[in-house]
C-alpha cells in the first residue's frame, strides 16, 4: 500500500476552496495528501466527461484512496455543467470510494424511499455545515477515510496475498471476505442474508478481473465491501446497533444510555471495526450475551443493578406506554414491534430490528409502492 495514500477533492468554489483545503491538510497531517482536482491539458474535442475525468484523474490514481466531491460543481473549470453523478460513475469505475457533501439540508433516507430507489448508493455523504466551522466536517471525512484505508489495508493483504508479484486472488464470496475483515466467522450466515438483499450492490464484483487488472481490481474489492459494511451492515440495525438502535434494544432509554458511564457497562459489545470512529456501534450478539452472563432480562435491569436507579426504559416514539426494542429507518428514533412495520423491501433480510414507524410509513408508502 502506498507510504503516501492521496484525497482527491472536487470543489469548484474558489472563494471558498482555500478554506475547505487548509481544514483538510490540518485533520489528515500525515494520513494523506490532499489534492485538488484540475482540469487537464489533453486535447478535450469530442469527449464525454467520462473520458476526460479519467484522463485527468491518471496521474493520481495509484496513490489515491478517496474522493471528496462537491454535490454542486456546475462552476467547475474545464468542466462547464459537470455534475457530481458523473465524477460518481467515474470513481465507481476507477474503484474509487467517493464521499459527497452539499450545504443543504436533505432528508436522504426519505428522499429515496419517495423515489422508490434502493437503499445502496455506493457513496457516502457527509454534512458539510458551516464553511466557518469545518471540524466536524474533516472528521467525519477523516473517519470514513480510515475505514475505506483499513478495508483496502485488508483487500491487499487477505485477499491478494502477494497481490503486488502478481499472484492469483484469493478466492471467496462477499460475505465470506466480510466475516474475515470483521473477525467474525460466526456470523457469515446473517451475512448472507444482508447479502442476499444486497445483490444489485455487490453484483460490481462479478465483473472483476483480479488477474487482468489487480490494482483496479483490488481498489474496486475494496471500495464494494466498504460501501457495503457502510451502507448496509453498519446502517441498517441486525448485526451491528447505533446507539439509539442499540438504547431501544436493551430497553433503556436515549438519554441514559448516551451516558459514559452506562455505555462502559456494555463496553465488551463495543464494535472496533472500520469506520468505528464515526459513531459508535454494538454488536447485537455480544449484548445479547453479555445479559445472559449477568442473568437479566433487559439492559435497564442490568443498569439499574450497578446502581443507575436514574434509568428508565426506552419507549416507543408512536405510543410512549408501549416499550420500544426496534428502530425506525426514517425517524431514526426507537419504536415498538406494534407501532411499526417490518419486512421492507428495501431493507437487507439479516436487519431484524430496522422497521418503519407506522406514522411515517404513511408518509411514504403511495410514493415507493410499499403495502401494509
């Protein structure tokens, strides 16, 4: 893996692009180099964006690693009307993960619910907020970053073991590769299920040819199981819990269970994988097992039996009388199994605890066909 992995930054703002790259340079330091993307010298006649975007990105291409594109870049010199769509097709087919950032605020998960697309967008999309304040924006940034660098880290060392001297692949099937990166071979059978959800997703990987074109081929590995675990696994609650996902699971509520304090108690849940330093996450096995150990039946009776009598159980957002144990995909908020529905199309089978409220999910049916 290059000692010097690079960040290729579209943004077509002069004003405002000294700004974002002196942020940047400051939150990666020595992680890697940040580079503008320039229109090239090559003769531009007759050439889609496509061809010349890849001409352009040549000369950077073995070191880069990410690209962090601007969802507006209609003022991109060289590039008159150039849409993030295209430097987003562009980066699929280089095997480039992509992460896009706007100054607007879009509901994203509503929005393609609306239009009946599927979840699985291979980018990943940051908020970008104030160009006064960009802190929370570069970490951000800095975390998914390290994730796709740790997948990549692994794609090259597991799968193409001595991939450089050109040996053959090693073999295997997405979730296979998954459980390896993960370190949990117990789960490959749930992960099926995500994967049998996710077919229009990793079907990338089909096309392939690890022995033709391996560095391509391991960057295109990499970032296809790096959307992956980000879109899907880590996304959608089943094997892995956010933490309001997780709340609603051991039945405490939001607000104790964002406390340090409580959180340590189930600090051996803890996932430490990729992409763990842009939120926190658990595994739903391990809290499972963790109160089986203890003898209790819920997270709150654990909590409140190491002296956290403050904690209150996790209640449904629709009916608060109700218990929550569930979450919902687009409120993002905890919800009973009552309150809501299940079995969405769009969700990956293994997600037992993603659902949609009942409330919104008539907001969205008539838009994305769905059925009670």
């Amino acid at each position: 893996m290059s000692a010097n992995p690079s960040i290729i930054l579209f943004e077509d703002d002069q004003n405002e692009l000294p700004g974002i790259v002196a942020s940047l340079k400051k939150a990666f330091k020595e992680k890697a180099n940040v580079i503008v993307f320039k229109a090239g010298t090559q003769n531009r006649v007759n050439k889609t964006f496509e061809t010349l975007l890849i001409g352009d990105l040549k000369p950077n291409l073995k070191s880069a690693r990410f690209i962090l594109c601007d969802q507006d870049l209609s003022k991109m010199e060289g590039y008159g009307g150039l849409s993030a769509e295209t430097v987003t097709s562009v980066a699929r087919i280089e095997g480039l993960s992509i992460g896009l950032y706007g100054r607007g605020n879009s509901d994203i998960m509503a929005d393609r619910v609306k239009q009946k697309r599927q979840f699985l967008e291979r980018r990943f999309f940051l908020e970008f907020g104030s160009s006064s304040n960009l802190d929370a924006f570069c970490k951000e940034a800095v975390g998914i970053f390290d994730g796709c660098n740790q997948v990549h880290g692994f794609v090259e060392s597991t799968i193409f073991r001595n991939f450089r001297k050109n040996a053959k692949a090693k073999s295997g099937t997405p979730s296979s590769w998954m459980c390896e990166l993960l370190e949990r071979p117990e789960i490959q059978t749930r992960l099926s299920l995500y994967g049998a959800g996710d077919q229009q997703y990793l079907e990338g990987l089909a096309t392939v040819d690890a022995l033709k074109e391996p560095e391509r081929a391991s960057r295109i590995i990499s970032s296809e199981l790096s959307y992956w675990l980000w879109e899907s696994i880590l996304r959608f609650p089943g094997i892995l819990l956010n933490q309001v996902a997780a709340a609603s699971f051991l039945n405490i509520d939001e607000l104790s269970f964002a406390k340090k304090e409580i959180q340590s108690l189930f600090k051996k849940a803890l996932y430490k994988g990729p992409f763990s330093s842009v939120s926190s996450r658990w595994w739903q096995d391990d809290l499972q097992a963790l109160l089986n150990h203890h003898g209790v039946k819920s997270g709150l009776e654990f909590a409140k039996s190491k002296g956290f009598a403050h904690a209150s159980r996790c209640k449904c957002s629709v009916d608060p009388k109700e218990d929550a144990g569930y979450y919902c995909m687009l409120s993002e908020k905890p919800v009973s199994f009552k309150n809501s529905m299940g079995k969405i199309p769009y969700f990956p089978p293994g997600a037992d605890l993603a659902r949609i409220a009942n409330p919104e999910f008539a907001k969205v049916a008539p838009w994305a066909g769905l059925e009670s």
